[in-house]
C-alpha cells in the first residue's frame, strides 16, 4: 500500500457506480488490489485476496449477494464473512477467522467512493459535496473515466489552475489573445478552500460562445476539486466536480461530473464529448512534467498571484502532511 497518512483515511473515488453491475470489479487504490461488487444492500469493496490461498477474489463470480472465490469456491457474503465452503459438509462449522478484508464504501453523485479506513463511517468521515447534483435546475453528465500517467496531485492542480485555459486549451476553453488572471483571493471556508469569483474571458464549454465567465475553484480535499462557472448575462451555470483516483505514485484515474443549468435539451453525449477533449489536453502537460511528484515546499517553484489557487493547494497538501505524488523536500 502507498503510505500516505491522509489519503489511507479519505474517502477516493474508485468507480461510477453504473460500472458496477453483475461481475466483480477489480481495481487498485494506493497499491492495494481492491475488488468491487454488487449486492441487493449497495456496492461492497474487499481486498481483492482470498483468505484461502491468496486467489483473486475478482476473477470469481457473485452469486446471491455473495462473492464466490474462483479457485475453491468460497463464498463471501456482503459483510466478508465467510457462508459456504464447498469441501466440507454444509454442517460444519466455519472458521470465524474464513473472512474478507472489507472496506467502508458508499455511492454518491454515481461515484463509488472507498476509504481504506475500517472506521470512516463510525467516525463519520465526511464525503465531498457536491449540492448540483440534487438539484433539480441541473442536469449532470458523467465524463469517462480518464487513466493518466501522472501523480494524483499534479492532477489536482491542473484542475485548479486557471493560466493554463488560454494556451493549453485555446480555442476550446480560452483564448490566448485573454490571458490575463485578474487579482484576487483564496479563503478558507469551514473545511475547504475557496476562490473569490476571477473574471476569465473563456468559453464554458467549447460551444464557441466567449464571454466573460466568473470561475470559483474549490479545493475540497487531497484528490477532490469542483469548479463553478458563470455567465451573469444570461444566469447560464456549468459546475464540475473533479476527483482523482490515485491507483499508484504514478498512474490515476479522473472521474469527473459536469453539471450545467442550461441547453438541458442539449444530448449529453455533447458534455461527455467536450470533457473528454478537455482532458486529453490536459494530458500531454500533466503527463510531462518534472518533477512527477507536486513540490510542496513553495520556494520550489515560481508563483506568480494568478496562481493562488495553486498555492494553496500545495501548502494544505503540507499541512495535512500528504506525501502521496508530493515532493517534500524543504518542508519542515
Ligand atoms: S483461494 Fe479462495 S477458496 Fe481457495
Ligand atoms: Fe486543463
């Protein structure tokens, strides 16, 4: 497992829950093997290891609410406890030590989320929020499950960064002839971080329609961003709630929502498409930067004001003592 104090105790998305259907899901989270399945009580994730001989449970089938091993056919019921072993007679008692390694999971906003701590729920480990996605004004469209090559929180702060819009997005978000980041502030605010609104001369979502859009970025945790843009000639609103999956210290997976409060009639498939280019995009920088891991000491880098954002990204990450994808060297 990747060691990371934090994101061990967090809840990290994993999968859209529409994924989860009939078969076992087998997917790694920080160097874990995880396996996800779905019974009649909602998604559950195991480690994906048989108590048995070391098998994957996600080669395996899930029969009756229970997940089935695929070498001797254990069965595992919702809760990992062990129900059936098939070479011995239904009479016999089961070991009470025949368990699965279970993990606390919860479905929201469609997202699977997984928090490697056994206690998250008992604590009440909050999730992100996401208020858009209740709202019935609203209409959110999933975008595709997007693997990159990169440290999580490298890609967390190109979420966050709003220079980037008019270079590497030019033509589809910005435009490079507006470049400029006007001044403004990050606050904290109860337990995340928000931007004033910043005034960006884009396109919200790669219709060809520029205007001056308002941009607030909120850093809700280590791997968990959302962004709000808006037009306030004509009230038209496009959220985004963007979260990272750090399968390990050099490979992620971005679920992300977007969520828009106009062109409701518009195909979704239209969204899903723009996202999509969005983030290929993205890729070639995020993919290529150096060093891989995100320098959290600030005198390790330049930043200039637009980059407020980011600024406080890195410094939390610090604080919080992430070390996941993070370069610390210089930190206290
Ligand atoms: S390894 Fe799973 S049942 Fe034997
Ligand atoms: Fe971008």
């Amino acid at each position: 497992m990747v060691e990371d104090k934090v994101l061990i105790k967090d809840w990290l998305a994993v999968a859209y829950a529409g994924d989860v259907a009939d078969k076992p899901v087998k997917m790694t989270l920080l160097n874990e093997r995880i396996v996800l399945f779905r019974t009649s009580e909602g998604i559950k994730a195991f480690k994906d290891l048989c108590i048995h001989r070391g098998a994957p449970l996600s080669y395996g089938k899930v029969v009756d609410d229970c997940i089935v091993c695929p070498y001797h056919g254990w069965r595992f019921d919702g809760e990992g406890k062990c129900v059936r072993i098939p070479q011995q007679p239904p009479e016999q008692t089961i070991p009470p030590k025949a368990k699965a390694i279970v993990y606390p999971c919860v479905e929201r906003y469609g997202i699977v989320w997984v928090n490697l701590d056994e206690d998250a729920i008992k604590k009440g480990t909050p999730l992100p929020f996401y208020e858009e996605f209740d709202d019935p004004s609203f209409r959110t469209v999933q975008a595709a499950p997007y693997v990159l090559h990169a440290a999580g929180p490298r890609v967390v702060e190109n979420f966050l960064d709003a220079g980037h819009l008019a270079f590497v997005h030019e033509g589809l978000l910005g435009d490079s002839n507006f470049p400029e980041i006007p001044d403004y502030h990050v606050h904290w605010k109860e337990n995340r971080y928000v931007s004033d609104e910043i005034a960006i001369y884009a396109d919200a979502d790669g219709s060809g329609n520029y205007a001056t859009l308002y941009y607030t970025y909120e850093i809700l945790r280590p791997m968990t961003a959302r962004l709000k843009k808006v037009n306030y000639e004509n009230n038209q609103i496009l959220s985004m709630l963007f979260t990272v999956l750090p399968h390990d210290e050099r490979k992620t997976t971005v679920f992300a929502l977007v969520t828009r409060n106009y062109a409701l009639d518009e195909p979704d498939s239209y969204f899903r498409d723009f996202q999509q280019k969005v983030i290929e995009q993205d890729a070639f920088i995020v993919e290529n930067q150096k060093p891989e891991e995100l320098p959290l000491d600030l005198q390790a880098e330049l930043h200039l004001k637009a980059d407020r954002v980011s600024i406080a990204y890195r410094r939390w990450l610090g604080e919080l003592g992430v070390t996941y994808g993070s370069d610390v060297t210089g930190l206290r």
